[in-house]
C-alpha cells in the first residue's frame, strides 16, 4: 500500500504529464497509436491512397454491375472487406519484416491478425454469394417480365387469338 507521501508526489507528477499542449506537440503524436492499420476505425488510414481506394471501388463496381439498391450494397460491402483483407494481408507481411524479436512475441498479434483475415474471407465469400444470388433472382425476374403472359382464361385466350389473327390479315394485305 502506498504511503500518504508517495500518493501525494503521485499527483503531483500526474499534473506535469498531461501530454502535448501545443497544436504542434498534439498533430505530432495523434497517429501514434497507428502501426499497421489493423485496429483502423476509418477505411482510408495514413498512408493509404483515398484515390486507389476510390479507384478499386469503381473497379468492383464495373465488374458487378449493380442494378438494384440490395446489389449496390452488396458491392459497397464487397469493397470495404477486400480493402481491409489486403491491409491486413500487407500488414502481416510487415510484422514479420519488421523482426520481431522471437516467435513467442510475435505469435499472439499474428493469431490476432489470422483471426481477423479469417472474418474477412468468410465475409467475403457470404457477401458474393449473396450478390450472385440477387443478380441471378433480378434475371429471372426480368426475363420473366420480358416474356408474353399466356391467357389465363378462354375469353383472354380467344382475344388474343383473334388479335394475332387480325394482325396476320393485315400482313397478307
């Protein structure tokens, strides 16, 4: 337990580390907590080139061609998880560059980072066969809006007998 004096000069140092004050001290450690993105909360961390992303982006797109606003989710999520499994693909990479000293170090942050691409690619793989599944259901929906609905009654059947007829009488003419 600790004594009154040593609780008092505890206080005392905790005022005199309060962190940066100055804009410039702030801006200089605000991405310190950044290493390798894997914790990112924002998409585009520094580093990242917002304009690659917005390019990849447009590349999904083009290749899925969305039509509807289900598949245009499905895409936008697509992109999102691809973008952040090849971060954490490249930051794997980095960790074991980077020479962490022994395995033992190394092994709980790579588990982690497994686990994490692990997510991904199943996230991945649900979210395109959702997509195919929509894309699919929409062409048939559509092909089936395309054909000509048959009679579903004498009286429509032999309407639309006798306009097919009339419509051959005029071509003979």
């Amino acid at each position: 337990m600790a004594s009154p004096a040593q609780i008092a000069a505890n206080r005392a140092n905790a005022l005199l580390s309060t962190g940066p004050a100055t804009p410039e001290g702030k801006a200089a450690v605000r991405l310190n907590a950044i290493k390798y993105g894997i914790h990112a909360e924002s998409l585009i961390i520094p580093g990242e080139d917002p304009e690659e992303f917005e390019q990849f982006k447009e590349f999904q797109i083009d290749a899925w061609h969305p039509q509807t606003t289900a598949e245009q989710q499905c895409v936008d999520q697509l992109t999102t998880d691809s973008w952040r499994l090849n971060r954490l693909l490249n930051a794997e990479s980095k960790m074991w560059d980077n020479g962490i000293d022994s395995l033992e170090q190394k092994a709980p942050v790579l588990d982690r980072v497994s686990r994490m691409i692990d997510r991904l690619q199943r996230s991945i793989r649900q979210i395109t066969r959702e997509l195919q599944r929509l894309q699919a259901l929409n062409a048939k929906n559509k092909a089936k809006s395309a054909a000509p609905q048959p009679p579903t009654n004498q009286s429509q059947y032999l309407t639309q007998l006798l306009r097919l007829q009339a419509d051959s009488d005029q071509l003979d003419e």
